[in-house]
C-alpha cells in the first residue's frame, strides 16, 4: 500500500492535522485517507496513523483497500485485535488477494507466527506490487526463524533493488554479523559496489568486514573511500582509528581523530576520550591530559575519563593528583573496576593501606575479577605479614582459577614463608612442570626467601 515517496503529501496531512487540532470536520475520500494513513507509517508515527484509521472506518467501512490500510495501521499501534477483525471480516472477499495476504502477513508476524507469516509472503509473491518491501519482510520474518542464510538472500535482492535505502544495507550488514559470514559480506558489499561505486554505506560496511578478517590495508582502503564520499560519518573515523590502533600506529589513530573533530564540531566525550588514550599510549602527558579532561567536560559521569587522568598523573610520579581523579572516577561509576584496582595500587603507593585494602577488598568482590587480582591480594597480605590470610586466598585462586598456574610459584613461597618446606617444593616442582616460562615470578617478588637458578629450574631456599 505504500506510495511513491516522491509525492507531496504536505497540503494533505496539513489539512488532517489541522483537523485534529482544531476539532473541526474536513472531508476527505477514501484515497485521502490511505494516503494519511500511509503517510504516518512511513514516519513511523503509528499512533497518529491509529487515529486515521479510526476516523477512516466511520465513514468508510465498506472500502477493503481502505479498511486494509487500517488493518496495517492498526497492527503497527499495537491494536492487533482490532486488525484481526478487519481480517475475519474481509477474509471471505479478499483471502487470495496479495495485498490481504501482506496485511495477514504483519499480522502474523505482530502475533509471533513467523513460519505462517513467510507463508503469507510467498503466496502474495507473484501478484504483489511492490515486491522491494516483501523483500525486506521475507528476510526480517527468517531472521526472526533463525534462517540467517535466506534472510541475507532478501535483504541483498532488497538492497540491490534500492542501493539508497541505509536501513536495509545496516540490517544486511547485521545479520552478517550475526551469522559470522565475514566472507559472503565481502563479495556481497564488493558487488555492491561495482554496481554502484559511490555508495558510502557500501564502502563502509565492506571495511568493517574487511577489519574483522583482518585484512587491515584493504579495510583502509575502505574507509577512506567512505570519508571521500562522505566526510561527515564519524563511524568511519573511529573504525579507521581502530584498525590504527590494531598496528600500535598510534599517531595515526590521533590524525584521523583530530582530522574527524575538524569536520564536525562533537560535543560528545568518545572522540576526546580515545585522544587521551591514544597520547597516553604515546607517553604525551600533556595532550593526554588534555583530552581527558575535555572528555570528562562533556560528561562528568565518565569513570574512564577519570581513570586516564589518574593514570597518566600515577605513571607521572602525580600520585596525590592521581588519586584525586581516580577518587571522582569512583564517585561517576562506583562498579567501574579498572577505577578500583588503580585505585588501590595508588593508595598503597602512598602507603594508605588500609584503603588499598578495602579497594582491593571490592575488586575481589567485584563479579569481572580474575586471577591476577586474587594473585594482588596474596602479594598484598604476604607483604603485611598477613601470612595465613595470603595463604588461603592463594588456595581460592586455585579452586577459581585451575588455569592459572602462576599461583603455585606463591605457594611455593608461601609454603617457604611459613617453614614448610616439603610442601614449598611440591609446589615448586608442580610450577615448573606446568608453567616453566613463568619462574620469574619467583626471582621478581619473594628474593628474600630463595634463590632461583632459572636456566636449570631450580631454587634454593634462603628461610629458615
């Protein structure tokens, strides 16, 4: 039912508003009303295209174009019953007509009927006008079935038919993802291209997919076509500056970005932020400074903001500024763990242990913490003497983490720490036989309990 979008429908819908607004009564014939109705689904304002509906049947009820027109607004304000009224009423008139087996389609579809809606979709198939949106409704309806290869097989008819249409390419470019089809995207977005070379949505798209077979020189490739031919996306900037960042080109990633906020004025904290980390990776404190705090200027709740600035100030030698801006990184996102285990390593820095404790404390608690930070507060404890608390939150790292063998290099100095020595070279000798690259650990953090012969894989213990 849908119209040209190239008619004007302005002196229509102006004259349909100004109805409603002013409560006067305006004739309009059947066409009219499909036309309004047509108008608001197109815009997605379906509740103005319920109340068209509603005002349409009172004084056509016996048009079917018209009442399915209806039906379809009806179905799209969410009053499914209602459509299906319009449908059991029309059904014994209009049940082979293809535009009654559209409507019964969406119907379906709204109702979670998806394998009886595609069966609608196909029957209208071959007498359908616009075969473009059945297209596009046959590859939604076998997503929704888990049929991502026959929903892909739509959406290109669909997006070969109208290169233009954004939305469809986006869908396409999702359900690729979604079915993890890096190769089909590539051919699909390259013959889209040939068809159509100055399609930015293509060029785009093909770089994306490009990025994620790593295919990082023809992915660049991509994306500067996507800037020539529009220059205003900024997606194409950030996944420019990702792949970049992928090369640890980090002045690159710091050109594109600047070059991005030269075209657009962005009042949004992201560009900024990555500035900072990418002069931060760079060793530039102050452009990393700078960027950070422009960053958590356009949005004070930004824990990672706050985090970079305490993190370029820490590695400065900056500790109490350091601590400052991780303490408001906390205050924005009180969850954010990166913020509490700097926040902890500062602290104990300035020698506030028993803050670095509770913050350590809340990483061990914090539901994405993983071996190293249960390793930190073993270390922690050993180093405050806290020998018996180190020693069973190493045996809790075991039962967590059975992968991560580290752990029994400290137990083995644990084990030494508390004189027990059998038990140090058990562990010992379980170290070495499951993670011999890792003997270091030994010979870095307990040099005052043995010594390591890392070239033969042996200790000799120094504690009584």
């Amino acid at each position: 039912m849908f119209l040209n979008p190239k008619e004007d429908r302005s002196d229509l819908i102006a004259r349909f508003e100004s109805m409603l607004k002013e409560g006067s009564a305006v004739f309009f014939d059947s066409s009219a009303w499909e036309d309004i109705i047509d108008y608001y689904l197109r815009n997605l304002q379906y509740e103005k295209a319920g109340i068209a509906a509603s005002m349409a049947l009172n004084t056509y009820s016996t048009s079917s174009s018209l009442s399915l027109a209806c039906a379809e607004a009806f179905i799209y304000d969410g009053n499914a019953e209602r459509a299906r009224q319009i449908l059991d009423s029309l059904a014994p008139l209009c049940a082979g007509d293809a535009d009654y087996l559209v409507t019964q389609g969406l119907y379906l579809s709204y109702t979670k009927q998806s394998k009886q809606a595609i069966e609608c979709y196909l029957a209208a198939y071959p007498e359908y006008d616009d075969c473009l949106r059945l297209d596009i409704l046959l590859g939604e309806e076998y997503a929704t079935t888990g049929n991502l290869s026959l929903a892909a097989k739509y959406l290109q008819r669909a997006v070969l038919a109208n290169p233009s249409d954004a939305d469809t390419i986006a869908r396409l470019a999702e359900i690729y993802s979604f079915g993890q089809d890096d190769v089909q995207a590539v051919r699909f977005f390259n013959r889209l291209i040939d068809a159509d070379p100055y399609n930015a949505d293509a060029w785009h798209n093909l770089g994306i997919f490009l990025s994620k077979q790593e295919k990082w020189d023809e992915a660049l490739r991509a994306y500067q076509y996507t800037l020539l031919l529009d220059p205003q996306r900024a997606m194409a900037y950030y996944d420019m500056a990702d792949v970049y960042e992928q090369r640890e080109q980090y002045d690159l990633v710091a050109r594109t970005l600047l070059e991005l906020l030269s075209v657009r004025h962005l009042e949004d904290p992201y560009p900024y932020l990555r500035l900072g980390e990418c002069y931060q990776a760079m060793d530039d404190f102050d452009r990393a400074c700078e960027y950070f705090l422009k960053a958590v200027h356009y949005d004070p709740q930004l824990s990672r903001g706050w985090y970079g600035l305490a993190a370029v100030h820490f590695d400065a030698g900056y500790k109490k500024q350091a601590l400052d801006y991780i303490r408001q990184g906390m205050a924005a996102d009180r969850y954010d763990i990166d913020c509490l285990r700097l926040a902890w390593e500062i602290e104990e820095s300035l020698e506030r242990y028993d803050d670095a404790l509770t913050h350590l404390q809340e990483v061990i608690d914090h539901p994405e913490s993983n071996a190293e930070d249960y390793l930190d507060l073993a270390y922690f404890l050993y180093q405050r003497g806290r020998l018996k608390e180190s020693l069973d939150t190493l045996k809790t790292t075991r039962t967590l983490f059975p992968e991560a063998h580290e752990v029994f290099y400290h137990l083995c100095a644990l084990y030494c720490a508390l004189g027990q020595r059998e038990r140090c070279l058990e562990m010992f000798e379980r170290a070495v036989r499951l993670a011999p690259e890792m003997i270091g650990v030994l010979r870095d953090n307990y040099p005052d309990l043995m010594q390591v012969d890392e070239t033969n894989k042996k200790i000799y213990l120094t504690q009584k």
